[in-house]
C-alpha cells in the first residue's frame, strides 16, 4: 500500500471516528440514570464490579480468539500496561459511582469530565503528541462552560465549602472530590489505551481491560466484607443496561477513536457527557437545569466544536 492510500484510509477513519464519538457520549449519558436507579438496592462498587462483569461476559464471545491470538505476540510491557489500564478504570468506575450516593447529577458528571485537563497535561509527556492551539482555545471555553455549571450548583446553596454530608439536588465535599479523582483516573486509563491501541486492536483491548477492572473490582469486594455482590433478580435489568448501553457501546466506540484520534481529541468530547445527563435527569429524575445551566451547556458544546471540528492536517 503506497502513502498516499495510507493517508487516505487514516482520513476515512478519521471522519469515521468523529462520527462515531457523539454516539459513544449520548450512550455514556445514560450512565447515570442507570446508576441512581440501581443505587436504590445496591452498593455502588457493587454496581461497579457488575457494569464490567457484564460488559466482559456480553464481549467475550465475539473478541476471546483474536485476543489470546494477539496477547500471544506482545511483550511483557504492553501486557503490564494492559493490567494498569484496567486498574484505572476500575478505581474511575469506583469513585464516580460513588460519588453519585454523595453529590446530584450533575455536579458529579461535570466533575468526573474534568479529563481533558489532565489528559492535555500528560499527553504531550507521555505520548509526546503536539497539543494545537485551535484545541487549547476550545478547551478553555468548554471548560469555562464546566466550572459555570459546577459553581451554578454551588451558588444556589450557602455554605458549600462545609456541605460535607449530601442533601438531595446538593453538591457536597465528598462527592465532589470523589468524582474528581475519577476524573484523574479516566485520564491515566485514556492515555494508556492511546499507547496500548497503536499496538493491539480495540476488540483485545476492551476485552483484556474490562476483564481486569471486573476482576480487580470484584477483589475489593471479596477483602471489604461491608461490601457484596448478590443482587435482587429485578435489579438485573439495570446493571444489564447499564453494561451494554454506556459500556459495551459508549467506552468501546471511545476506545476505538483512540487508536485514530489524538487522545486529547477523544478526552474533550467527554465534555459532551453533561450535556446528556442533565437533559436525562430532567426527564428520568426530574431534576430541572436553571437557565443558567442551559447557558454552561451551550458554551460547553461550541467549545468541543472548536476544538474537534475539521481539524487541520497533521493534527490528528
């Protein structure tokens, strides 16, 4: 194949990629609706472990060959990091889940997309890829867009620096925190599987990676007796969705764009997240947006279309 047929192919799957990321956010949208309906009846690393277990187990027909097949050709390094992803994802999963028992909605999503910050400040050490101005530009509106949405929250309440214990539709110390760290773990979890999806196929790399959180999970569970994972038969359904909608169909079209796209690319469409849980919560769990908050939205999606909107060539 000449360069220039390489080029192309890079360029179709570019725009292939870029279609398919506003899917992959309105499908992890729906994550936490499912989350606080599940939360009802079950602990939330509970419903952490079982997202991946079930993820894994919907996965495992389709992509078990090809990736014992390609696992059987990669050094012990990548085989590491394969391992350090999936611990990432779990402690994200774990602490954002957790964070919706302690803070709304909405705090706790707008929170957890915090992701491109970090992963704008670890990529170029990392992967050593150039970050664009044009990106930076729509990074500080569509973060601008975030903090707006964050301290709308805040402001409608007094007190908030010493709101340790949630309230209900209220922001608190605690869940706060804990979906920021889960921000910063998404972060390390992005930038690996950029590394990793230059070198195994995102079918191996979702399987091997999901596997590994279920399985760390599920460890934690088993050494924190406070902790279980039996469930009620009609509690099911929501772990089920909750596994194939923003998981098997959200994380793995994401996972794929980052073996096309710049992570940094992949990172701020995240910020779309937000925007997909706040309309979901106004219609699943009544939790009206001031206007406010419609405003922060909108800044929001013109500062992800800045940056990942017909990017120049070279730059993704």
């Amino acid at each position: 194949m000449s360069i220039k047929k390489q080029d192309l192919k890079k360029l179709e799957n570019s725009k292939y990629a870029q279609f398919a990321l506003p899917i992959a956010i309105l499908s992890v949208s729906t994550a936490a609706i499912f989350i606080r309906f599940a939360q009802n009846s079950i602990p939330s690393i509970t419903i952490a472990a079982y997202r991946l277990i079930f993820a894994s187990i919907f996965l495992f027909p389709f992509t078990i060959k090809k990736t014992i097949r390609e696992f059987r050709e990669i050094n012990q390094k990548y085989f590491l990091l394969v391992i350090s992803s999936g611990v990432f994802l779990a402690l994200h999963f774990a602490s954002w889940i957790m964070s919706l028992e302690s803070t709304n909605v909405i705090s706790s999503v707008v929170l957890v997309t915090t992701t491109p910050l970090w992963v704008t400040a670890f990529s170029p050490l990392v992967l050593h890829e150039k970050v664009p101005r044009r990106f930076l530009f729509g990074l500080c509106i569509a973060f601008l867009g975030v903090l707006m949405i964050s301290f709308v929250g805040v402001g409608e309440i007094s007190g908030w620096g010493i709101n340790i214990f949630y309230q209900k539709n209220t922001p608190s110390i605690v869940g706060n925190i804990l979906a920021l760290f889960g921000a910063i773990c998404a972060a390390c979890y992005v930038v690996i599987g950029r590394i990793l999806r230059r070198h195994i196929s995102n079918s191996s790399y979702i399987l091997s990676v999901y596997s590994t959180s279920a399985f760390t999970l599920t460890l934690f569970i088993l050494l924190n007796h406070q902790y279980s994972l039996s469930i009620n038969y009609s509690d099911i359904k929501w772990l089920v969705l909750l596994a194939l909608i923003p998981q098997v169909i959200g994380h793995s079209l994401i996972n794929w764009s980052l073996g096309i796209l710049p992570a940094f690319f992949v990172a701020i469409s995240l910020l779309g997240e937000p925007i997909g849980s706040t309309i979901m919560a106004i219609i699943f769990l009544k939790e009206i947006p001031s206007v406010n908050e419609v405003v922060s939205a909108v800044i929001i999606l013109a500062g992800i279309f800045i940056a990942i909107s017909n990017p120049k060539r070279g730059e993704c």
